[in-house]
C-alpha cells in the first residue's frame, strides 16, 4: 500500500511553519495514541502521525521529502527494467565482466548495532520536574557461551565453502548483449563468508541471544509531549566488533485536569465571583510550585489574563522557566434568593441598566398606546 502525504497525514499544509507542524503533531499523537485511543487501528494511525512529524520537524528530511517525496532516489534503477542489479556499481560490474570496479562493504568489517526505541508515559508533573527512573526493554545481547562467535565451544566458524569468503557469488547470464555477470549475496553464508558447522547451543548460530535489560534513564525537567531522550549505547550490541546502537526513549505525556501548556508557558482559567471582578480582591492561584496571591483589580472583565513570571515550565535545554497565564472567568450565579434578586434588581435601577424583559414590556406597552390612538 502507497504511503500517504506527511502534509496530509499531519493535516498541514507544504508551506507549515515548524509551530504549526508540531502543534498538528501533539494534537493527533495525544488523539491517535494506543493508551488514550483503543481503536483498533489507532497504534497503526499514531505510528503513521510520528513517522510523518519525524521527517517534517527535521530541516535535512524535510527538504529530502519535499524534492524526492518517499522515493528513495539512492535507489539507482529501483524496481524498472534492471531487476536483480544491486545499483550502479553491480551494472558497470556486470558489463565489464566483474573485476576491481566494484566497491562492496567488507561483510566482515565491525558495524554499528540497530537503535531502539521506548515509548515512556508520564504524568504532567514528572514532564515538568523531570526524574530518574528504571526501565526494561528487551534486546538482542552477545551470546556469552559463544562470545558472540556462533561456533559451540571448542570450534570456530570456518571459511564458506560456496563464496570462499568473499561473501559473493557471481551468477552468469546469457543475454541479448552477451555474458553479464550478476554479483549476489552469497545464500550459504549470509555475505559474511564464513559458515558454522557445529553451533552453539545457547544462541543457535546467531552469537546473540534475546533478554530483558534494566536501564537507569534520568529524565531532565521540562520535557515534552513527542520528544525524545537520546541513551548512548544502550541499543542492540555491534557486529563483528563494532559499537553498540543508541536507545531513543520517546516521551508521551499525560494532560492535566488543570494546567495546559503551550511550549514552556502554562495557561489556567481562574473562576471568580462578579463581586470579586466589580469591587477587586486577592485571590489564591493554583501554580506548579504551590499556591500564590494574585490581586484582582476592581473591574475586571471575563477573558481578562493575568501574568505570573517564570511560574511556568523549565525549558529542556536549561534556558529558564516559562510563564504562567492566568485567564479569569466570572461565574455568574444560577440561583438567587429573593433578597439577593432585590438588591441585584436595585443596583440595576441605580446604574441604569434597566433588565430587558421590563425594556420589551415597555416597548410593547408604547405600540398598545398607538393603537389606541387610532
């Protein structure tokens, strides 16, 4: 199945600032996310939303996608009228009848172990304060019986009998333009020329075995929905010697009930009475870092907001703290005695402000008398 658009997946259009691409990304990740949405295919949905946010929110992969799209023009020929080449190297290979033109990776040089990858759920404070935690993951980890040779104990892997330890076959075909020689991956031993006669019981050949490994991962304060931490090392192990891949622990944080955070600010409404906005007071406020007095002026309006300094969130890379924006909201009530009606219907008079049903009354009372005229 065709991959969808990014731009359309994220819901964006191409010319999406960054803001605009990370707000559409933290929207549908909290919307399509496995733990909140149990949709069916809501896993196959939140891993379509990261992919896209992961290539448009990167400058490089952002530019690669907009000229080549999810072509991958490293592909040479790709799947037209060439198939079975391995690229330009095996074609120029090919029509010159193999030799020193081609230059393949040696299957024996060490190479980098995978990455990995942990989705980590926190709760808004632990975002917040960050902390230090243990998690456990399962990875491949070296075989100790064999020490990652593959070989049982006493025996070593020998040389491939097929490729002779060149890891590739050359397979031979007559074509309408003569002999061309196809260099392949040599089946028997994989491309890493050697093959293991007697292999080792605990791993079976592999030189790896699977386990649970428990990592200490120090979270650092002020992370964010769909960021990520970077654990050096603690990936799958290295092949034939070479370094371990890195662990990516992407975070997924959970809403608040009261606080909702834009970057590293923290927004809140704030209910109060109309007495409180008319005649002023000075009201607790709720921050991340206990209670605090805030002064209501007298007159306030619904909507107005109000700033407390760098009560908000710290920034991840350690650039101070956000703000906290205080919106108020004046809670009208919705039932009244009758002596609070009569004071409410006294003040009315005194201001002016006359309610608008007695306005109707008067007005239909005027059109009555005009009738009557006639």
């Amino acid at each position: 199945m065709d991959k969808r658009d990014y731009y359309e997946v994220l819901g964006v259009s191409k010319g999406a600032t960054k803001d605009e691409i990370k707000k559409a990304y933290r929207k549908l990740s909290k919307m399509y996310h496995p733990d909140i949405n149990k949709e069916p295919d809501a896993d196959v949905k939140f891993k379509e939303v990261k992919e896209a946010y992961e290539v448009l929110s990167d400058d490089q992969k952002k530019a690669h996608y907009d000229q080549f799209g999810h072509t991958d023009p490293n592909q040479g020929f790709g799947g037209g009228g060439f198939e079975g080449f391995g690229g330009f190297e095996d074609i120029f290979s090919s029509f010159f009848g193999g030799g020193g033109g081609s230059r393949r990776r040696d299957p024996n040089a060490p190479r980098q172990g995978a990455d990995l990858q942990y989705t980590m759920t926190l709760s808004f404070e632990d975002a917040v304060f960050g902390k230090e935690t243990e998690i456990e993951i399962p990875r491949e980890e070296t075989c100790e019986t064999c020490n990652g040779s593959g070989a049982k104990s006493g025996t070593k892997p020998e040389t491939c009998n097929q490729c002779h330890g060149s890891g590739q076959l050359n397979v031979e075909q007559n074509t309408p333009f003569g002999k061309i020689v196809n260099r392949r991956v040599c089946h028997n031993c994989n491309g890493t020329g050697k093959q293991i006669k007697h292999k080792c019981s605990t791993c079976s050949g592999a030189g790896k075995v699977k386990k649970r490994k428990k990592i200490q991962v120090k979270i650092p304060a002020g992370i964010d929905d769909g960021q990520q931490l970077r654990v050096s090392a603690q990936g799958e192990p290295g092949i034939n010697g070479g370094p371990s891949g890195d662990l990516y622990v992407v975070f997924h944080v959970r809403s608040h009930e009261f606080f909702e955070r834009d970057g590293d600010d923290v927004y809140c409404e704030m209910p109060i009475t109309f007495v409180q906005a008319a005649l002023g007071d000075e009201v607790e406020v709720p921050t991340l870092y206990g209670k605090v007095k805030l002064k209501v002026p007298a007159g306030t309006q619904t909507g107005t907001k109000f700033r407390l300094k760098e009560k908000g969130i710290p920034n991840v890379r350690g650039y101070g703290k956000g703000d906290q924006h205080i919106i108020v909201r004046i809670i009208t009530p919705t039932k009244l005695s009758e002596k609070q009606r009569q004071l409410l219907h006294d003040f009315a008079e005194v201001s002016g402000q006359v309610p608008q049903g007695e306005q109707e009354e008067s007005f239909f009372a005027k059109v009555k008398r005009a009738f009557k005229g006639d």
